[in-house]
C-alpha cells in the first residue's frame, strides 16, 4: 500500500527535466520509420524496385483493412501483458523497437533482393510490418497516462512529444533528400538513407526506454477489461471522435507526404534543395508554437487551440494556387502552416491521454494499451490511404517514372500535395468542434474524482 501511495503522489508532482529530455529521445526513436514509409516508400517503389503505383496503392489499402481488426486486438494484448521490473510497457517497447526494425529492412531491402517476387515480397513484409509496428508504437502512445495525472505535466509530455515528432520528422526531411542527392546511384543513397533511419531508431529508443519512469496505476488493478469490452471501450464519444478526427488529419499529411517528392521532382524541377529548405522553415515556423502551446492549453483548454491549428491547417496552405511554382510563396506559406503544426502536434497526445482517463472514470477500466492502438492504427491508416491516394492519382494521371510528366500528372501531383489535403483538414475541424465534449472544467473534474478513488483504494 505504501508503494501504491507513493506512486500517487508522484502523479501529482513534476516530472524532471532530464526525465523529459528522455521522454524526448524515445518519441524521437519512432519518427524515422514513419517518415520513410511517409515521404520515400512509394517512389522507390516505383522508381527504384520497377513496381507499377496502382499496385503498390492496392497494398496500401488492404494492410489498413487488416490493420483495422488487428490494432485494437494488439492493444488489448498489450494491455493484458505481464508487469515486468521495468513497468507495464518500457520493457515491450524496447523488444518491440527490435522487431520492427528487423522487419522495417526487409521492406525496404526484401524487393531488392528477391527481384523475381518483387511484388511479393513488398506485400508480405510491408502486411508484417503492420503488427511488428504495433509492439513498438502502442507501448510508446501508452506512456503518457502513465508517467503522470497531472494536467500541466500532461500538456508538457505532449509538447515534447509533439516536438520530438515534427522537429525530427522536419529534420530528416531536411538531411534525407540531401542524402539521395549525393549519392552515386539511387539504390546506394536508398541504402544510407534505410540504414541511417534505422540507427536512429534502435539508439534513441533504447536510450530514451532507461530514462522514464511509470507512475499511474488503474483504481482496479485486481480485474483488467475483456476483449468484449473493447468495441464499447474505443466507441466512447471522446475516443471515436478523436479517432475520426486524428484520421482525417493523418491521411491529409500523409497524403501531401507521400506525393511530395513527386511535386519537388516533377513539378519545380528536381528542386531537392528546395525541399529542404521547406523542412527547415516548417520547423522554423512550428517550434515557437510548439514552446507555447502548454501555456494556451492550461489557460484555455486544449479543445479551442486544438480548434485554431486545424483551421490553418485547412486555410492556409491554398494560398499556394495563386502560383504552385512560385518559390518565395512556397517559402512563405510553409512558415505559415508550421505554425498550426505546432499547435496541433503538440496536443493530439495530451488529448489521447485525457480520453484514457475519461473512459476509467466512466467505466471504471482502465484502457492505454487499447486507446493507444487506435494512435498506432490512424498512424498506419495514413501512411496507407495517405500513400494510396498519390499512388491511385499518378496512375489514373498517366504516371511515367524518370521523364518528364504531362500537363494531367502535374495537376494531379499539385491536387494531392495541396488541395485534397485542405478539404480533408476542414473536414477534421468540422468532426472535431461539434464532436469532442471533454473541455478544461470537465477534465479538471475527472482527474480529481480518480485522484480520490486512488487514496481511497490505499486507504481502505
């Protein structure tokens, strides 16, 4: 009882600085793998490997199909797994980081060196990296919940973890088309690149894992939700509209993404240099935002800051139809637009950890791993509908890899990487404002009922 209670109070005390900066390393171990998969998986596949974009489109889609029924049972595993010296989740995000990075190299590699199955192989691993993904990214997206109960904390966790996201994804946007740039070849630079991002991984996560600490315990630990419980669980209002929400957001990034290299190669010219000068600006533009978000979300709640990045996200970026091949414009909007990432980055997983604390207080179950694997699963979904839709575009467009594009594929090039993400971004804002109900006085009220429940349980 005593150790319990000790772990209370140190959910309603401050987290130390070289705790956070940890917090930050391990966020930063999970963003190479998704930028790549984001920004380069589907030219070189196309470019590099020979595979046909509708094809690779297909495979896209249907991991996300099977991601659907897999995720929330991967959650629920986790979940339920044994407690280890290390906590409830450190110790499989550090055997998950493994697993995955094996399987990560396989998809990138696998088609290189079995070029008789190509296609083959592209789809087995690429359909495994749905589940290896899973054991490193819901024990990572649990750890908020955990490390502490207390609001400000929470918005602190969120905005490192939103900064380590986008300032790293930015970066390695930023170094990664300078790499291809400078290599000899396509596949050698492919090479450094995979295998650069994977050394990342594997460093920071095992790193940032011996620096943070596990604090919350469930009010019941004698009794864990069952599998029947998870439909109702991930269908709490919060839960689904954050998911809905999340999702869109996600795919329009992903989207933008995945047709990006596609824009600065076909479009501006071969402009590489330029797409590392977006990256840096973007990051220039959201770090500031970044910093300041915690301060807005404890003033005025999460929910209206949340509000205002959406729309610029959704406003914004159109600017840029006055002249796509404008450059300075370019330059411009981008800074304008890192300034709505920074908000928003930095709350979605404030808000996750919120909606795990609404669903113990209004089912008495305490759910990370589950409600975490809906973080994993609209991850995927993006990198999935996300790439699938450039794939689908470039097709339909008449697509012709290394030559010059018609007149069609560069319209279709510049409604992926603007318009298409902008109505997607408005359509978040709309699910989002009349969907989500926890604001600042409500989420005050359920963190204090919890807070009493835990004493009492010590107490009795």
């Amino acid at each position: 009882m005593k150790q319990v209670s000790e772990r209370i109070q140190r959910g309603m005390d401050g987290i130390g600085i070289r705790e956070k900066i940890a917090f930050g390393m391990v966020n930063i171990g999970n963003i190479p793998i998704q930028t790549l998969l984001n920004g380069f998986l589907m030219i070189f596949y196309t470019d590099v490997v020979g595979l046909n974009p509708a094809a690779i489109a297909t495979l896209f889609l249907l991991a996300r199909v099977i991601d659907g029924i897999n995720d929330p049972i991967m959650g629920f595993v986790v979940d339920h797994l044994p407690r280890t010296k290390m906590g409830r989740f450190r110790s499989y995000l550090l055997f998950g980081a493994v697993i995955c990075c094996a399987n990560f190299l396989l998809v990138w590699f696998g088609p290189l060196w079995a070029p008789g199955g190509k296609l083959a192989v592209a789809y087995i691993s690429y359909l495994i990296l749905g589940i290896t993904f899973d054991l490193m990214d819901i024990p990572l997206n649990s750890m908020i919940p955990v490390m502490t109960d207390n609001d400000k904390e929470r918005n602190s966790l969120s905005a490192i973890k939103g900064a380590a996201y986008m300032s790293g994804m930015m970066l390695l946007n930023m170094s990664f088309p300078l790499i291809l740039a400078a290599a000899s070849n396509p596949t050698s630079g492919y090479y450094s690149l995979i295998l650069t991002g994977t050394a990342i991984v594997l460093v920071f996560t095992i790193i940032g894992v011996r620096g943070i600490r596990e604090r919350i315990e469930p009010v019941n630990t004698e009794e864990k939700y069952k599998l029947k419980d998870i439909i109702p669980i991930l269908t709490s209002r919060p839960v689904l509209v954050m998911l809905f929400t999340s999702l869109i957001f996600f795919v329009a990034m992903a989207t933008a993404s995945g047709c990006a290299m596609y824009f600065y190669t076909y479009v501006l010219d071969n402009r590489l240099d330029v797409f590392s000068l977006t990256s840096l600006l973007s990051l220039a533009g959201m770090l500031p935002f970044m910093i300041l978000t915690p301060f807005f979300a404890n003033r005025y709640g999460k929910k209206p800051i949340y509000l205002i990045s959406l729309l610029i996200a959704s406003v914004i970026p159109l600017i840029r139809l006055i002249s796509v091949t404008n450059i300075p414009l370019l330059l411009g909007v981008t800074i304008l637009t890192g300034m709505g990432s920074g908000f928003s980055m930095t709350l979605i997983n404030g808000l996750q950890a919120d909606n795990v604390d609404y669903v113990e207080y209004t089912r008495k179950q305490r759910a990370e791993g589950a409600i975490a694997s809906l973080n994993s699963f609209v991850v995927k979904a993006a990198m999935g509908v996300g790439g699938a839709i450039p794939g689908y575009i470039l097709a339909a467009t008449g697509y012709v890899p290394n030559q010059a594009q018609s007149d069609a594929t560069k319209a279709g090039i510049i409604a992926a990487v603007i318009i298409l993400p902008a109505v997607l971004y408005f359509i978040a804002l709309f699910i989002f404002g009349f969907g989500y109900n926890i604001n600042k006085t409500r989420l005050a009220e359920i963190t204090q009922s919890l807070r009493d429940k835990r004493a009492a349980r010590v107490r009795g």
